[in-house]
C-alpha cells in the first residue's frame, strides 16, 4: 500500500519541470565564470582559514622573492666596501662611493660565491634538523604557533643580515651565516609552506581539498610575477627599500596569524590510527572521512608499531616510521625526493642560455616569467577548473590526483627534453613554459597523500616531506652543477636529460599505481 501511495503521489507531479523565464537560457552558458567566482568567495567567506591561509602564503613568498637578488646585491656591496677599506690607495672609502664595475673583480666575486653558496647551505639545515619535531608541535599545540615561529625566525634573520652588512667595517661579512640559526626558531619558511598546506588538509574535504591546494600551490609562482620587478625598481633607489617591504610583508604575515583561527579542533572525531583512506584505496571498502582501516587490514606487524592515539605521545619518530611503511605512502616519498632533484637543473637555465645565446644575465629575467607563466595557468586556472568539472562528473579524487601526477611528470619530462634540444630562444622560453604546466604534480601529490592519513597526522606528513625535499635539494644541486660543468664544454645541457630521464621513470612507476576501491 506505501507503494500505491507512494506511486499516486509521483503521478501528481509533472515529469518536466514548467517552462518560465526564470529556467536556464542560451544566455547563461557563458556565465559560468561568473557563477563559479561567486561559489568561491561564498566559500571563502564562510571559511575565514582559508582567506587567512591564503594570505599568509602570499605575504611570505612575496618577502622571499622580493629580497632574492637584493640580498646577493647586499652581500656584494659588503664585500667591496670592507676590501677597499682595507686597501691603503681607497682611504675611507665607503659603499655609496664605489663604482660597481669595481666590484667585479676575481677577488671579490670568489668569496662572494663562497659566502652565498655556503649561506644556502647553512639555510636548509634548520628545515632539515627541526621540521619533524615542529610537524610533532603542530600536530599536539597547533599550527598557528608553528606558523608564529616561522614568521618571527624569517624576519629576525632578514634583520640579522641587514646589520652585518651596515655594520662598521671591521665586522667580517662572514658572520650572515649565523643568521640560520635564527631560522631554527619555527625550521624555516619551508616549514611554514608544510603548515599551509596542512591547514588546507584540515578544512577541506579530501574530495576537494586538491583544487584548493592548487590555489595555494600557485601563490608562489604569483609572487614570481610580481616581486621581483617590484624589487628590481626598488633597489634604484635604495638597496634597502626591497628589505623594507619585505619586513613589512612578513610583519603583515603576523598580524595575520595573530587573528587567523586555529585548525588544528576543525575535525570532531578523535583518530586511532594514522592510517586513513587507505581501506578505501587499497582495500575493498568505500570508507568516508575519519574511517579508520582495521588491524588486520594493515600490513602484517605494522599494528604493533602504532603509536597510541594520545596527543601527548611524544615519540613523534615513531609516527614517522609508521607513515613510511603505510601503503601508498612509499610511492608518494619517492615522488617527494626525486621529483624535486629533477626539477633543480632549472636553476642552470639562466648559465645555460647565456652560455649558448650569449645573453647577459640581466637578458635572462624573461626566463623566469615564461615558467612563472606556465605554472600560474595550470594551477590557478587549468587545474582548479578541471578538478571541478571532473568531479562533478564523479571521477574519484584520488583517481584524479594520480592522473594529475601521472601528466605532469609526462609534461615535465617533455619539457627537459625540449630544454636539451633548444636551439633557438624561443625554444628555451617555450620549454620553460612547458616545465611551468607540470607544477601541478606537487599539490596533486599533497592531495592524495593526505587522503591516505588521518587529518591528525597531517602536520607530520607534510613537515617529513619538508625534510625529504630540502635532502633532495642538498644532494640534487651539487649532483645537477657537476653534471652541468661536464656537458657545459659541449653546449649539450646533459643534466637537463638527466633530469628528463628521471622524471620519465617517476611517471612510468605512476602508471603501474592503481586506486582500489
């Protein structure tokens, strides 16, 4: 009888909906823009984190980039004063006096590479020696401290360096090194980038955090746009004007913390295990949020090893060695490692087509925002659409992710091998741009990462990757300069196919990767 009933009831109701002026028209196909802006501020309104996360993101890269080659122009500036007032034929003569053609001579030039080159070196160790134990910090006291710490540590090494190099002449430059140890107080802006990204793992569903991530993603390639020329004009004027706009940016970026709220409380339920979403991937379940795998379900002693669900665990190393060895995760560090060394022989680009197109330096700038260009469309405009669409078509998300990852290593290796065989500017500009199209790899990477974990074990995920890739860095770039100085004789780029036969294996191992649901 429910069915009669329930059958009579639907015969009441029309099969098409009436027909007025206020159904959908012709008009409103090429209105989707407009409608899908106004999904995201409603969005963004209701979720103040993200404005914030957003922001802050913003204000540090646009600090970094604005103070990267005022720094090198600084410490030069600080090296030619300090030798010419050594030097009895300049008596007292200061900065502001000397011709920087005087500047470039082998002397001062040697130790400036020395003093940058170690400076580098010197700046990744605090991310490297401290991100896992900020991850653990993160994950028991919140991000927002973590993201405190990054802010205040970056901004006292800024002024660190500012005073070495205005300091009074006997002072030896030398001593900017000392400005990473401040970079221990929160492990440097590349942790800051990890608690980002965790704060965008927190508040979003997995199902859509990755178009979210793309956003986040693409800020730094924004910033590429925009600072630097903005520095160059600067540093006209004053070579302290580009400093003085970056402390104000990262004092902008606390003033944001200050007041952004905490996500660390923004889930409900409580976690058991760090292992979340890969029943759902691995397994035969459609587990949602906060569906924990079973322990027989985990691979054979990994149960034994779990640390207790007790936010007050202090052996966060444990939790650490227990993410390596969840399924999926292993695939995902290797990506995180090799990915980053790959993409290193970029930094040679600038040598290299100065060397074969017999550009000066400054002629290469446009280098830089061809690939800036390329990485702003794909995960600002292409990505975040084609997440969209995708998904309202039902494609699973981390279905998605993986043919994200799977593209842009396809794309990145495409793009070295065009770098290689560039025998024309426009062919470099045009390769740089193709490299700029695959940075959608790294948020899509983050995406289905975090969607193999519980959200409480999301600051020490991304703070462990922090580690991986400032490794991949530190052994990638004396790797990458060896293989750059070897077919640097020859014009013949060989760390560029390096680089390509890298990233063509990665993408390879990520067509054998299947999501098993």
């Amino acid at each position: 009888m429910g069915m009669n009933n329930f059958s009579s009831d639907n015969e009441r109701q029309p099969l098409l909906p009436p027909i007025d002026a206020k159904s959908p028209s012709r008009d409103t196909v090429w209105q989707w823009p407009i409608r899908a802006i106004l999904a995201i501020k409603t969005f963004l309104l209701a979720n103040p984190i993200l404005i914030c996360t957003y922001c802050l993101q913003f204000c540090t890269y646009f600090a970094k980039h604005m103070v990267e080659v005022p720094t090198i122009k600084l410490f030069e500036q600080a090296i030619c004063n300090r030798y010419y007032s050594d030097q009895s034929i300049y008596p007292r003569l200061t900065a502001p006096d000397i011709d920087e053609g005087l500047c470039k001579i082998p002397a001062i030039q040697s130790e400036l590479a020395s003093l940058t080159g170690l400076k580098f070196t010197f700046d990744a160790l605090p991310g490297l020696l401290t991100a896992l134990y900020y991850g653990s910090i993160a994950d028991r006291l919140g991000r927002r401290l973590v993201l405190a710490l990054c802010s205040a540590g970056t901004l006292c090494s800024l002024l660190w360096i500012l005073f070495i190099c205005y300091a009074d002449t006997k002072l030896p430059v030398k001593l900017v090194w000392l400005s990473s140890i401040f970079l221990c107080v929160g492990g440097s802006q590349r942790v800051a980038k990890g608690m980002n990204f965790t704060i965008i793992a927190d508040t979003v569903d997995k199902s859509h955090r990755t178009r979210y991530m793309y956003l986040l993603a693409g800020i730094p390639h924004l910033t590429t746009l925009v600072a630097p020329p903005l520095s160059g004009l600067l540093m006209l004027i004053r070579i302290w004007l580009p400093f003085a706009v970056a402390i104000g940016a990262l004092t902008l970026g606390l003033l944001i913390i200050i007041f952004m709220p905490e996500s660390l409380g923004h889930h409900s339920s409580a976690p058991m295990s760090p292992l979340l979403g890969a029943a759902d991937t691995l397994c035969g379940t459609d587990s949602g949020e906060g569906t924990v795998t079973p322990p027989e379900q985990l691979p054979r002693g990994t149960h034994d090893r779990l640390p207790g669900p007790s936010p007050k665990n202090k052996e966060w190393w444990r939790d650490i060695i227990v993410l390596i060895q969840m399924p999926g995760l292993p695939f995902c560090y290797l990506l995180f490692f090799l990915k980053p060394l790959a993409m290193i022989s970029k930094a040679f680009v600038y040598q290299y087509a100065s060397y074969n197109f017999q550009w000066g330096l400054s002629q290469t700038t446009w280098l830089r925002f061809s690939q800036a260009g390329g990485s702003s469309l794909a995960t600002v405009v292409v990505l975040p659409l084609l997440s969209s669409l995708l998904n309202r078509r039902g494609l699973h998300a981390q279905t998605l992710d993986l043919n994200v990852i799977r593209v842009s290593l396809l794309v990145a290796a495409m793009g070295f091998v065009l770098l290689q065989l560039s025998y024309h500017s426009w062919m470099l500009l045009l390769a740089l741009f193709i490299c700029g199209m695959s940075e959608g790899e790294e948020p899509a990477l983050q995406g289905l990462a975090t969607s193999l974990i519980d959200h409480a074990y999301h600051a020490r995920l991304f703070t462990s990757v922090a580690v991986v890739e400032i490794l991949a860095k530190l052994i990638g770039g004396p790797m990458m300069g060896k293989l750059f100085s070897i077919g640097h004789a020859k014009s013949s780029g060989i760390c560029f196919s390096v680089s390509a036969i890298i990233l063509f294996v990665l993408m390879v191992i990520a067509c054998v990767q299947k999501i098993k649901r």
